[in-house]
C-alpha cells in the first residue's frame, strides 16, 4: 500500500462492504473495513454500503456506532451510500418499519424498496453530467428511490420515469444502485475527489 493512500473506510456491519473494499483498494486507497468507533477516528472518508437499512441501523446502535456516525457526518465526514446506504444518510424515511432511524444529512425522503421486491431487479443506463460520458451502467436491486429532494440536496441522476436516484450534499453522496459491481469505478473516484480535498 502506498503510503499516501488515503484511509477511507467501509461500514461492515452487514452488507456488500466487502465489494467497496476492492474497489477503493483498487484505487489506490487504504480501505478498511469499520466495525467499531475507534476504526471510525482513523478515516477520511466513509462509505456506507447496500444491504437492509433496517438491520443496519439496529447494528450501528447496537455496536455503539449510531451516534459517533451522526457526528462525524455533522462533522464534515465524506461519506458515500449506496442503496441501503442511501437510507441511512436521508433524513425522512418516508415507509421505515416502526422504530426504524437514520443517520441524517441527506435533505430527502426516501422510500425503501421503491422499485418492488428482488425480482424487480433492473439495469439501466444514466447520464450524470458530473462524471461525464459515456453514460453510466446502473444496477437496482431492491433499490429506494428520493421521492423528495431539499433545497440543500442536488441532483445527480434520474432514471427515465424523472424519479432522483443520485444526489450529491456537500461533503454527502447517495446512490440507489450498486456501481460497486460493474466495474464502473467512477462514483468511487468522484467520492475519493471529496476525500482527498477536505485533506
């Protein structure tokens, strides 16, 4: 590992962490895998990846790391989530099961499982200014969807119906897909910019 890789971290509390970890590993950066509040301390950045916001969120309070999370983002933390991690950085959960919280930052509301079960699957392709062209292959699985988006919250992408399944906050990303399966490593990059720019 070189040794000014940027440490970045990827909550492992349950999900697809380990897919993250290859590809920020690929790209040069000190991936680590965040299990407790002092792995946390020694990240410049955080990813937060897909699996079940719920269980998710039960584990982050269960392992005492809810609270330090929410501070960190206050705090300025880059941090990127996808699909469930989406969820935990929205501030409304429009349909959470009862007593569910996130972590917040997000100004949006999102609504879980939007596009239906794991059978509802899809690919498609976006165009997302930011990173370019071509345009960006997107994988859905059990993806949520912003159904609302703040005045501090901005728009990355939308699939074809205009329903927002990427925006960008201040040193805040989310995504409703997974583009840490295909081989697109351009959001992880532009979340690596974010990063190593805060220092």
């Amino acid at each position: 590992m070189a040794s000014d890789a940027v440490p970045v971290g990827v909550l492992a509390l349950q999900g697809d962490f380990r897919e993250h970890i290859a590809v920020l590993a690929s790209l040069g950066a000190d991936a680590r895998p965040i299990r407790r509040e002092s792995e946390l301390a020694q990240v410049r950045g955080l990813v937060i990846p897909g699996g079940e916001s719920s269980v998710m969120d039960k584990l982050s309070r269960a392992f005492g790391l809810a609270e330090p999370l929410k501070d960190a983002i206050r705090s300025g933390l880059p941090v990127y989530g996808t699909c469930a991690g989406l969820i935990m950085l929205a501030d409304r959960i429009l349909d959470g099961i009862p007593g569910q919280q996130s972590l917040g930052g997000l100004d949006v509301a999102v609504r879980r499982n939007a596009f239906g079960s794991q059978l509802d699957s899809f690919e498609t392709d976006l165009d997302i200014p930011e990173l370019g062209e071509p345009a960006m292959h997107a994988v859905f699985i059990r993806a949520p969807i912003v159904e609302e988006a703040g005045p501090a919250a901005s728009v990355l992408a939308r699939v074809a119906d205009g329903r927002v399944v990427a925006v960008e906050q201040g040193n805040l990303l989310g995504t409703s897909f997974h583009p840490e399966i295909t081989g697109d490593t351009r959001f992880h990059e532009y979340f690596l910019s974010k990063v190593r720019a805060r220092g």
